[in-house]
C-alpha cells in the first residue's frame, strides 16, 4: 500500500518518524490490524489465501515475475513495529523468500495450500508467504499466504498484473 502523503506531513502520531528511517506511519485501517495481531499473537484471522493457476509457465518464470513484483512496492518488504510508541512500517531490504514445492496435481497443490494457516508476527516477519507449486500435470500454481495488512485491494492488481 503506498502512502499518497509525504514523509513530512507531520501528526500526533507521526512527530518523530524521519524518511531517511525508511518508516511510515500506518493509516487508521492499518494501526487497527497490528494492534489487533498484537493482542492476539496466534490469530489467523487477517490471513489471505491466494491462489493463481499459471498455465505455459515455468516455476522460474513464476518465481523471477513475483520476486519483480515484491521488490518493485515496498509492502511487499515491509515489516511492522513501534517507534516512540506509534505503529509504523519498517521497509525491510529482504524480500521474502519464495518456497518452493511439487504436487502430483494441481488439485493437490490447491488443497494444502487452501489449509494453510499460520499466523504472522507482525514485528519479526514479511507478512507475505510465497510458495510455487510445480504440479506434475504441467501447471505451476502460486501460493501467496499474506496478512490483510499488506495485500487488499489496491495490491491486487499489481500481483494479478
């Protein structure tokens, strides 16, 4: 999610942060997520499964468009935290790491990846969870296990592009 304010604008939550920390304050939709994850450590409650079936792809083709994807929008590499007592995120020079797995078929790679539920740390991980499934009838499926928090919306369309 991309902040449409610069780094300057200043506000009772935002008096210390500086560009040069690479922090940004969190919008009101965001600080409620984190303090939600916050409170409830183990809650899955604003995870997302998504699921893309990429048919006349190689996994690597896959891997090298996604990896293009996460380090072209800093949520994609962002993590969360407190500064001076504020939520912000911390834009992070890791991208996350992409997993990579077979499946004897497409239906199979779905199914596991349709139970899959982890919740995230918010202050330690990227809330983005990658995994390619390379299915032996020749589809390679994209799992993106992420937090609410980084993927509504407006990220949508930069993934499904």
């Amino acid at each position: 999610m991309q902040r449409s304010y610069p780094l300057s604008y200043k506000s009772k939550m935002e008096t210390n942060i500086q560009r040069s920390d690479k922090v940004y304050p969190l919008t009101a939709y965001e600080r409620g997520m984190y303090i939600s994850q916050k409170l409830d450590p183990q809650s899955t409650e604003y995870n997302l499964n998504i699921l893309l079936i990429i048919e006349g792809a190689s996994s690597e083709e896959v891997k090298a468009a996604i990896t293009k994807v996460f380090a072209a929008h800093e949520v994609f590499h962002s993590y969360y935290g407190e500064r001076d007592g504020r939520p912000v995120r911390i834009i992070s020079e890791n991208l996350p790491a992409i997993d990579e797995k077979t499946a004897a078929d497409r239906a199979k790679a779905i199914a596991i990846a349709e139970k899959y539920a982890i919740p995230f740390d918010l202050e330690k991980d990227i809330p983005v969870r990658p995994t390619v499934y390379t299915a032996a009838d020749g589809f390679v499926i994209l799992h993106l296990a992420t937090h609410h928090i980084t993927f509504d919306g407006g990220s949508r369309k930069d993934i499904f592009r």
